[in-house]
C-alpha cells in the first residue's frame, strides 16, 4: 500500500529523511518511536504530501504523492496539535469539517465523537475544552470518515490512562476494519 524509494528531505540545510526505502502493508499497525525531533512527524507528513521529496518518492496504493495525487485519497489525519475553531462546538467542527467530502452523516460524526470518550451533544465550545477533550477531539477527526489510512502523531499526548486505553482500542478496531494506521510517539 505504501512505498518509500530513496526519499530524501532537507529543511533549512539539515537531512530530516535520509534514502527511506520500505514498503508497508495494509491493515497494519506500524509505530514509529523515537525522541523528540528524530523525524517521526516528518516521516507522517512525508505519507500524507503535507512535504514533498527533494529526491526519491512515496507512492500510496501505486500513485506518487505530489505527482499522481497531492494526498492520499482515503486519509485521516492528526500531525501535532489539532486545530479547530475555536468558537463552535466539537459537533459543529467536526461537521463543518464533513461538508468538504460529504461521505459522513451527522449520526457518524456524533458516533464518532462518542468513540473517542467525548458528549456529542456537549454545548461547550471549543476553546473551553481541556488538552484532553481537544485531543480526543483531534482523534474522532481522524477516524470519522473511516478512511482506509491514519497517520496519528503522539495521539496518546495530554491523555489521562483511560483516554490512552481507548485510544488504544480504536487503533485496534481500526485494523481490523482493514485501515492501515501509523502512530509517531516517543514514549516506549
């Protein structure tokens, strides 16, 4: 599903990825685990064409990111901080959101705010949630279209023990509802 060759990237005169050449199945849980500024986020953004090779490729389902497609076409996404609006609800976000592909209705929104442990009918708005909720918030954004690939970046940050076993549980069902998930984290 997803081949690296000889990907290279240099930002600001440093090598960030050096001659990537690997392949990864689909339906798969692939973790990359590393220290802070080791390349994780960037090997995540190098999948979904948010940076493109100074030399070598990716190719997701056998078209080159940045040439055949700008972006994988089935991606659900979490690469930092999620970034909302911070004067609506995570309902009316994470709808507003669903409008650009129309593939969801409001019930797999609201399923999908559930999921991650969060009220769909919550009337708070988004900048009085905790760094949890704003996480949790992050996650069903991902995951609300079921898209066939997941790129999470540190997914489990600002997560209490119980919000890190679902989230951890959402990976799992994940697979095996045949997406292919990556997650960057740099905690063992």
């Amino acid at each position: 599903m997803i081949e690296f060759r000889h990907y290279y990237k240099k930002l600001r005169g440093k090598v960030i990825l050096e001659d990537i050449h690997m392949d990864f199945e689909r339906g798969k849980v692939y973790c990359l685990v590393g220290e802070n500024a080791s390349g994780k986020t960037m090997f995540l953004r190098a999948i979904s064409g948010l940076i493109l090779p100074d030399q070598g490729e990716v190719r997701v389902d056998g078209k080159i990111i940045g040439k055949d497609i700008s972006f994988p076409e089935s991606l659900g996404i979490l690469i930092e901080s999620p970034g909302f609006w911070e004067y609506y609800t995570g309902f009316e976000n994470l709808h507003l959101l669903a409008q650009i592909k129309k593939k969801i209705s409001s019930d797999d929104i609201k399923a999908a705010i559930a999921r991650v442990g969060l009220d769909p009918e919550d009337k708070r708005i988004y900048k009085k949630f905790s760094l949890g909720m704003k996480q949790r918030l992050g996650i069903a954004q991902a995951i609300m279209e079921r898209p066939d690939l997941i790129l999470l970046d540190e997914p489990t940050n600002a997560l209490d023990e119980n919000g890190i076993g679902l989230i951890c549980d959402i990976i799992k069902e994940e697979k095996k509802r045949g997406a292919t998930i990556f997650f960057a984290t740099h905690d063992k």
